[in-house]
C-alpha cells in the first residue's frame, strides 16, 4: 500500500489475482481497502478460505464489481492493453493444482510485449508450448525461478529479453534455471538479490530498470 500511495496511486483501475495461493492474495484484500478498485479479474475456481476468505468476503459485502476469468479478458489502459488469459489447466480440487491453474497475463504497449504467468508448472507450461507463437519482450519466470523438465523449452519459447524472477532468501531461484538464461544470454533479475525491481518501457523495446534493495 505504502509504494502505491508513494507513486501517487489513489485508485486501481483493475487488480488481478492470477490464483489463490496466499503468496499471491493474501495482502489484496487489505489493498482494496485502502485504495478503491473498480475491477477485479480472479481465477475460475473456489479457492481456500484461509487463502482469499478476506478478499472475496470484501467483494461480496461491498458488492464490488468482479469477474472470474473462463474467458479472454481485455482491458485498456491509456494506449496499452493488458489480455488476461484464463487458465490454461482446470483447477482440480483433489489435485490442489492452483500454481497450474493460474491466470496468464500479457501487456502490450507499441513494441513493448510483457508475459506474466502466475505460477504455472510443468502441466500448465506444457500446454502454452503446444499454443504459443509469440515471443516476448519481459517475461516474469513462472513460480519464483523453479525447474520445471519443460523450462528450458518456455524460455526458448518465449525468448525474452530480460527476465524477472520473484524468489527470495529463503526460497531462491533454482540454479540450473539460471544456467539457462545464461545459455541464451538473458539478463535476469531476483527480487532475493535486487530486491524491489521496476522496469519501464516507452513503448519502444528499450526498457529502464531500477532496483532498490
């Protein structure tokens, strides 16, 4: 909330949870309360009410304005666009398959083509293979920089130009995904050792990027 408001962010056009694990829904509700949103995009499946209770509570009580994503959704903002893909593996209550049935997220501003895709794994990643012919500018690599047998493959697959993984000290990056974004000459960056990353493009493929430990 505190870098939102530091940016001078007093209201949210839209806020997507890509799925229900608490690493990626637990501080949204406390979010919405502060800052008003005038869309939520959330996955298409009932998930634990330990994880996302807050926010979907938030949501229903307030009557807020959401939509669980079975279909593409668009949403412009200014001369970007952002697709939210809905998921591209059925959640499966008994599997507990959320990371897999995570939302996918691309935004494209002129030359510029970002890929964020949740916490996909190996099910998930095997399906954008068999789909995907679009190469990307940033990619946030799936589930904190993990191996999947199929990771090497999305890399190629997506070919980004810079990559940002969210891992940390406790849980970091794996190291042979890092071998193979050096292999193929990827800069990358890790929230465990660059901290806060921001990266900002013009629209041109030249991008900023900024860290603050």
């Amino acid at each position: 909330i505190g870098k939102l408001k530091e940016q001078g962010v007093e209201s949210l056009d839209a806020m997507i949870i890509t799925h229900y694990d608490k690493d990626h829904v637990g501080g949204a509700a406390g979010i919405a309360q502060a800052i008003p949103v005038d869309r939520f995009y959330l996955p298409d499946y009932d998930g634990e009410t330990d994880k996302c209770g807050d926010l979907i509570d938030l949501i229903q009580k307030k009557g807020l304005d959401s939509i669980r994503v079975s279909a593409k959704e668009q949403i412009a903002l200014g001369q970007a666009e952002i697709e939210v893909d809905p998921a591209l593996v059925e959640y499966d209550p008994i599997e507990e398959n959320d990371n897999d049935a995570s939302l996918i997220i691309k935004i494209f501003y002129q030359d510029d083509e970002w890929l964020l895709p949740g916490d996909i794994e190996k099910e998930a990643i095997e399906v954008w293979l068999s789909e995907n012919t679009q190469t990307f500018d940033i990619v946030k690599m799936p589930h904190h920089g993990r191996k999947e047998g199929n990771t090497k493959e999305f890399i190629e697959n997506t070919d980004p130009s810079i990559a940002v993984i969210t891992d940390s000290t406790e849980d970091e990056a794996n190291k042979k995904v890092l071998k193979q974004l050096d292999k193929k000459n990827i800069p990358y960056y890790r929230s465990s050792v660059d901290g806060t990353i921001t990266i900002t493009g013009n629209g041109s493929g030249i991008y900023e990027v900024t860290k603050e430990e």
